[in-house]
C-alpha cells in the first residue's frame, strides 16, 4: 500500500474513533448525564452497545440506523460527527503531516465540533468548552507559529468585537441577538489563529451563516421568530482558516501590492 495511502486510512481510523468520542460528549451534555456512566446505550430502551455495535461509521451501517435490540431509530447525527471527525484528520494530515500542528488543530477541531452540534440542538455554546479551549488555545498558539502578543489581541479583538455586536444590537433592538457564548468562542479562535484571522472567519462566518439562515427559514415556513445559532458558522470558518486561511490571505497580500 502507497505510504501516503496508508497514512490517510490512519488519519481517518483515528478521526472516526474521536468522532465517536464527540458524539458522547454531544449527547451526554445535551442529556445532562455523565460521559463516563454508564457505558454506552440506546437511549430508547437502556440496551448496552457491544462491540461491534460502537465501530464508527460501520456500525451505523450495518445497523440500518436502528437499535439492535428495539429497532427504534438512532439519529443520522452520530454518522455524520463520525464522518466530519474522520474528514478533518485527513484533511489535516494533508496540510500539516502527523505534526505538532496536526494533533493541536485535530483536537480543537474536536471541540469546535462538539460546539457545533450542541449549539445546533440547544443553542448553547457551554462554558465548559468554551473557557478551557481558550486556555487551550493560548497555550497552543506558540507552538504553531503564532506569537503570545498576536494571540492576545486576535482573542481580544474577536472577542471585543462581537460583544459590540451583542450591545449595540441589544440597544438598537431591545432584545439579545447574540449569544454571550459566541463571544467566548471568538475569543477561543482569536487566540488560537491570531488578530489577522478574524476579519477571515467572521466574513466566512457571516455568509455561512446566511446560507444556512435561508435553508433555515425555507425549512421552518419563513418563521423569523426560531433562533439560529451562529456558533456552527463561526467553528465552519475557523476550520476553512486552519485549513487555507493563511494560503489565501497571502495571496491577497501578493495580490494587492
């Protein structure tokens, strides 16, 4: 088998079994249980998963989506946070290789997802991710080439400037339009990425999150009174960033001189 085969099937054993990880963690939040009790089950009639029941991806398969024991359905979100997990670690190995970089980016791609799904069912980013990401990030930034100063100033500018976006638009609209979590995870990504990444994500985000506003809307009969959490847009862009961010914006910086 080619190396590069080889370590691209590796990269995405490994982001499944996380992806299987994530799915836990988005559940049992959501449910407000233990990650570690007890052992993984249906959540319908209580039935204990053997083995061959946990494989990521093939098990869902096998299963027809369905409990082995109840038949009851299983939802489509733990194929496809399996599959998200499994993408992203061979999209990084891609770009960064089996590096320091690689396994930085591969887990705070991790709670990026796990943030997402959670937002997506229950429009919370939780503080439990969210602040010891950041501190996460923080300490991660020097390892893949982004100084402690510009950490600071892109986890205070992101930060900074949603919440002038959460005021003004509380002020202006006399109700809260942004989540305070959003904020956190801006501060998670600026310090992370650095102050020149956040004119990227947020622009990224914004028109993410206007594509998935009108799919939204045409789904729910144009009822402008559902929230749609941003937090899944934002995790989205960053990603995009890790990936070829950087790329991008020195070709821009080619570009215009």
């Amino acid at each position: 088998m080619d190396h590069q085969i080889y370590l691209y099937l590796v990269s995405f054993v490994l982001g499944t079994c996380l992806g299987s990880f994530y799915n836990v963690c988005i559940y049992r939040y959501i449910e407000q249980e233990s990650i570690v009790h007890p052992p993984s089950h249906c959540p319908n009639c209580g039935h204990y998963l053997k083995w061959w029941e946990n494989i990521p991806i093939l098990s869902y398969i096998f299963l027809r989506g369905r409990c082995s024991s109840c038949g009851s359905s299983i939802s489509i979100r733990y194929l496809v946070v399996e599959l998200l997990s499994g993408i992203w670690s061979v999209l990084l190995v891609i770009k960064y290789g089996f590096s320091v970089s690689y396994f930085i980016f591969l887990g705070i791609g991790g709670i990026f997802i796990i943030l997402s799904f959670i937002d997506l069912e229950i429009f919370i980013l939780p503080d439990i991710l969210t602040i010891p990401g950041s501190i996460l990030c923080l300490l991660s930034a020097p390892l893949i080439g982004v100084s402690i100063i510009n950490s600071l100033i892109g986890a205070l500018f992101g930060s900074g400037f949603f919440l002038l976006i959460q005021k003004g638009y509380k002020f202006l609209k006399g109700r809260e339009g942004l989540g305070t979590g959003d904020i956190k995870l801006m501060f998670m990504i600026g310090a992370l990425l650095g102050g020149e990444a956040i004119p990227f994500v947020v622009f990224l985000g914004s028109i993410f999150g206007l594509i998935g506003g009108l799919i939204f809307l045409r789904s729910h009969s144009q009822d402008t009174s559902n929230p749609i959490p941003f937090g899944p847009f934002l995790c989205a862009s960053a990603m995009v960033y890790i990936l070829i961010g950087r790329d991008l914006l020195n070709w821009y910086l080619k570009f215009i001189r």
